[in-house]
C-alpha cells in the first residue's frame, strides 16, 4: 500500500481560528465562521476556490457545517462531516489531505467547530449492560497512570504537574488560548483536585471554539498564486486505533508509539528531528507518558528533559507551544486542526512571542475516545 | 483535477445488512454487528484483512464504531466515523472508494448504522434567531412539491402515489426491507396523512438498522482470491451541495440533476444506460422529481413511464428494486450504504424474487439534509 508521501505534494497554506473559550452565547456558525474566514484570508484565496470541505465536530448535531458554508456562498462543493471524538479534527485533516494528495480536489478546507452539549459517549447508548461496573471516566484513568507512573519512575506529582506550569506559560503567549494566565507550580498542584492526585489545572477545561486550515496541491499554489515560503508540506499522515498490546495497561504509550513511529517513519524523520510537537495532553501524564512514547526522549527521561527545558519554547523541541489542551483548550472537534495550524504558524516563524526558533520540522499527535490515533507531520 | 476513475479501480466485494426495523430494544452494536459480519462473510475474508473502516451514522453519539469492531477484533486499523445527515453512508462509502483507489488502502469496510434517538438537527442549535417562523419540516416541503407538481404537470396525486404502490411491493419481496408488505393504490391513499396530500405510506418510516460493504483493489481481489465475476466495480463518486440555481425552489431536482450527470458522465455511462437505480424516495413526490433530473425519463414523463411500468423490476430500469427509502426504510447512517449493497446484489443477479433480469449497470442516489447530494454509478 502507498503512504501519503508516494502521492502528490499536500500543503497547508491557510490557518485561522476562533479563540477557544469557556462556553458562552456565541452561536457556533460564529465560531466557525470566523476560523473558515481567518484561514482563507491568511491563504488569501476567495471560498469558490474550495473544491471540498470537511467539518469536523463530536458535539454539534447533524449537518452542522452547512449553516456555516451557507454564509461563505453555495458554491456546490462536497462537504464532509467527521467525528472521531477528540481526534476529529486531525481525521478530517486526514481526509482532506488524502482527498488532495490524490488529485480528486485541488483545495480543501477543514474546519472543526464545536460547543458543549449533552456530551453524549456512543457506549451509553448501546444497550448492553456492563458485566460490572467497571467503567472508568478518563481523568480517573489518567489519575491512575499517573500513580504507575510515580511507582515505576522514582518521580511525583510535583515533577508532573511541571508539564501544566510549561503549558500555562505557553498558552498565556497565545491570543487564542482559553486559559492566558501563566502558573506557578504552587498554583497547579494547589488547585481543586479532579481526581486523585490530577488538579484541575493539570486537566484539559471544557470549553468551545474553532479552527481551519486550507489545504493545497502545488498545481493550487502556483494558480492562486500563493508565497511557496509559506506553504508547509504534509509529509505524513499515520491513523491507528487500539490493537493487542503485550502490557495491555499501557494502550494509550503503546498506540501513540505505533502511531507516531509510523507517521515519522513514512516522512522519512528522526524523532530527533522535531522542533515542534503538538500533542494530547488532556491530562499532565499523557505528555509525559507520550513525549517518551514517540521518541523525544530515551524512556523514564521525560521528567528530567522538562525540568532542564527541553521541551519549552527555545528548548531542544518545543512541545504544545500553543499551550497544548491544557492551556489551549480542547473544544473537541476544532483540536486537532488547531494544532496543525499551530505547526504550520510555528513551521512559518510567525508565532510572534511564543515562537520556537528556528522550527522546520513538526509532528501533530492526537488520541481520541475509543482509542483511535493520528500523527501528522509537518516541514518547511 | 482528476475523478475516481482516473485512480485505480475500486470494486465492492462483499455486502451485508442487518434488516431495518420499527425501533426497537436491539443494541446498535448488534445491528452493526450484524451487517459487518454478513458483509465480510459473503466477501470470504476475515476482519484482518481490512485496512481501513468507515463507519456512517447520523444519530448515534461520539466514537459508536469502536464498540461494533472490537468485537470482530482489535487489529488496530484507521476507524473514521462519517455523518452527513440522510447522506452519511454514501459519504463513508465514497471516503472508502478514495483511499482504496488512491493507494492508501486495499481494503476497506463500510458500515452504516443507526437507532432513532433524540434526533439532533445542529440549527436548532445555532443559537440565531429566525428573521421569521418560516421553518418547513421535510414532509411538508415536499408536499408542496407534490402540489406544484401536480399543478404544472397535469398529474394528481393518484398518480404520485403509485411510486408508493411500486416501492411497497418491491419491498415485499425484500427480507431486510422495514416495509414488507405489499400495498394497493387505494390503500396508500387511504392511509393517515402526514402533510398535505403524503400519507403515511408514501413518507419513509423511523426506522433502525445497518448496512456494511466491503471495498477492494484488483490487488486485493487476487491476494483474497475473490472471484473477479462477484465484483463490481465503482465506475464513479460524485458529491455536491447546492448552489445558487436560476430556480430556487426546484434546488431539490436541480441538486440532483448536477450530481447524477456528473456521477454519469465521469463513468461515461448514459442515462439510457442505467439497469436499476437506487434513489432518495423519503417522500413519493421525490421519485418522480428525480427520475427526470437523473434523466431516466424526459421531463414531464415520469408518470407516464411509471404507470406504464417502466421503472418496476423487470421494466426498463428498475428504480428501487429494494423497497427504496419508503418501503426498505431510512435508518439514516445506512440507506446510502445499503443502496449500494442492493446495486452490487442486483448486478451480480443474485437478488432472488426482486431480481431485475439483465442488471449490468447501476446508480445510488441519495440528499442529505443541509443539501448535499451523492451519486455512485456501479457495473459489471
């Protein structure tokens, strides 16, 4: 089977988004409709020049991008809608990418959008009763890793909730972040527990917003004329859900690694490569548990790269500039767009205060509920 | 820009369903169950030979996929969930055609699934206000169309009806169908009524169920050892959503006539051509706008032709031969992959009672609401 790569050159040539937010009164179309708009003047091309669009979103009902497209004009294109639960966003990139890359589109617009609902888990509606009550809601999960985490490493808490201190500082440099105040460690770990020894500052806040990309071939470029310095290509593009792992309480390392490790591989890039990492970092642990599982360090090393810097702006490789889901948010369908145009903004060098010097190389890592995983990456 | 047929051939190879249904206390992950297994069995391969999975549903929550495939094993494939309203299974269908025929799959399987639930459409959640209470729900928008076509054509509704007569009988003959029973003119009329002259028997019921096909390279045709005459092939995938048309309130047939003579033209197959066709008969009214926007008649013809027999199995081409939305049902995430199933049964010659004699060349039509429109055209 080809990858990605042995198809025509991908590009992300426009970025925008909604900040996202706390939840409010903002319609969605709002929402939406000023990340589709801030991506297509940043790429600078008009909305007829968009052969497809794919929605992604986990929350908002059925057929929700048309009320958004409808105000950019009804220029006949397909529109997709995507779920993948937290990884919505990245598997209608995906999509998008593959639609391009394959020569059916020549531009493509993602957009994920989203606002809390009546957050619904398809599980609940499946009508077969537990065997026992065993379900476990995800900060409890992650609380629990932490704690194994903590048992087998010789760390603690404090060491990883030196990840949302990182993150806090990253997102208060980031207009579209919903949580701008930097933290001292004292005020994460000093925070309302959710759950075990998980503060609420070291969880990913419920919240709503948006995000867009515009996606290219280079057939699109050069017709659209736009800048070739600022078209960031899409080397890779690596999806996998859960399969059947040796230590089956390490899923979530151990499908981030096949993942990432495949998505590197087909780009052809060292893990030592990346300047900038955006990852799943709903909870303190994951970011621990998954700079180690794609490589961006040897194993049981991830807390003593944080604590020396290596993954702050400026360090060996930045990981969650944006303020990752900690500090960025996660309104769910926008994520995992958001964080390709956080590469690409940082790929370009025009993330202005929050900018990783010199970044050439990115890779995007999102996870979503009933375990399912993306890796992108990304250079200029 | 290049269309499907200019990528190498995708084929369905295995088709499935699990019956439509009044609602009813079956899990949805037994419905999906069902017709993925049934599926993958009448393709002859087993679960790990499938690369990739789509799964279609409009009406179920986040990530409803993963509950319905670890059941047939956890291999660690790319899950993607589709929703595109009525549309989600010709929309997961055509994702499935491009990643098989861009290279970046051999095989992938489709799955359409859906219980009624608190049906979410995402504009009444857009938090903007209507400039005024001019909101027509789908059976009275198109029992006005009914009326206007009754006024510009000549026809009455007697005649529209006997769509309804036409699709219940085929529906008897159809096992999966939701509607089996056949029905006579004066019973469709006399039935309860919806809105304005659609009576009951001429809407689509609630209904749940699923739909699964199984999509192939000529690769993966050899490498399974699939026999080559069982396969048909996907001639080609056209998608669109409205656009401004000179006559806005005929956008139903103007959306439809866009999608399926492009669907046409890129399979280099006529009108005159088509052997049976499956399309988005919700409402009788449909039918008849949509076998002349497709071209099946001339305008104006599609009374004439269906009293005449044209359209039953067996006539010149067999619109519906499953039942169609209104006999067969509308589960929603499944009609558009069903009506593929039905095609590649039909072209195979392997529909039993409801066969159409002869069937070499097929077209699956379906709208979602939020206007969008898919058209495949199958042969073998």
């Amino acid at each position: 089977m080809k990858t990605l790569k042995d198809l025509r050159p991908v590009y992300v040539v426009g970025i925008g988004w909604h900040g996202y937010q706390d939840r409010s009164d903002t319609p969605y179309v709002t929402l939406g409709l000023t990340a589709a708009r801030a991506a297509l003047q940043d790429a600078g091309v008009p909305f007829s020049a968009v052969d497809s669009a794919y929605i992604a979103r986990a929350l908002l009902g059925m057929a929700c991008g048309r009320p958004i497209l409808r105000h950019l004009g009804a220029t006949g294109l397909p529109i997709t809608h995507v779920e993948n639960a937290s990884a919505s966003g990245s598997t209608a990139f995906r999509n998008a990418c593959t639609e391009v890359a394959s020569g059916l589109a020549d531009t493509a617009l993602v957009l994920g959008v989203d606002k809390p609902g009546a957050v619904v888990r398809a599980e609940s509606q499946s009508g077969i009763e537990q065997l026992a009550n065993d379900y476990i809601v995800p900060f409890t999960h992650f609380a629990l890793l932490a704690d194994k985490y903590v048992a087998r490493s010789g760390a603690d808490m404090r060491d990883i909730a030196q990840v949302a201190v990182k993150n806090h500082n990253n997102g208060a440099l980031n207009p579209h972040a919903q949580r701008q105040r930097p933290r001292t460690l004292d005020e994460v770990l000093g925070a309302r527990r959710v759950s075990g020894e998980l503060t609420v500052l070291q969880c990913t806040p419920v919240g709503e917003g948006a995000a867009a990309v515009v996606v290219m071939s280079e057939d699109a470029i050069r017709a659209h004329g736009i800048d070739p310095g600022r078209a960031v290509r899409v080397l890779s593009s690596a999806a996998k859900s859960q399969a059947v792992y040796d230590d089956a309480t390490a899923f979530d390392e151990l499908l981030t690694q096949a993942t990432c490790l495949q998505a590197l591989a087909e780009a052809g890039v060292a893990p030592s490569a990346l300047d900038v990492v955006e990852l799943h970092d709903a909870f303190s642990i994951e970011e621990v548990l998954y700079v180690e599982a794609m490589g961006l360090c040897k194993p049981g090393q991830a807390i003593s790269a944080l604590k020396a810097g290596e993954f702050h702006i400026g360090g060996r490789v930045a990981v969650s500039p944006s303020g990752g889901l900690i500090a960025m948010g996660h309104p769910i369908g926008p994520t995992g767009v958001g964080q390709i145009a956080e590469i690409a903004l940082q790929l370009r060098g025009e993330a202005g205060p929050r900018q990783h010097p010199n970044a050439r190389t990115g890779l995007a890592h999102m996870v979503g509920v009933g375990a399912v995983c993306y890796a992108h990456v990304l250079s200029i």
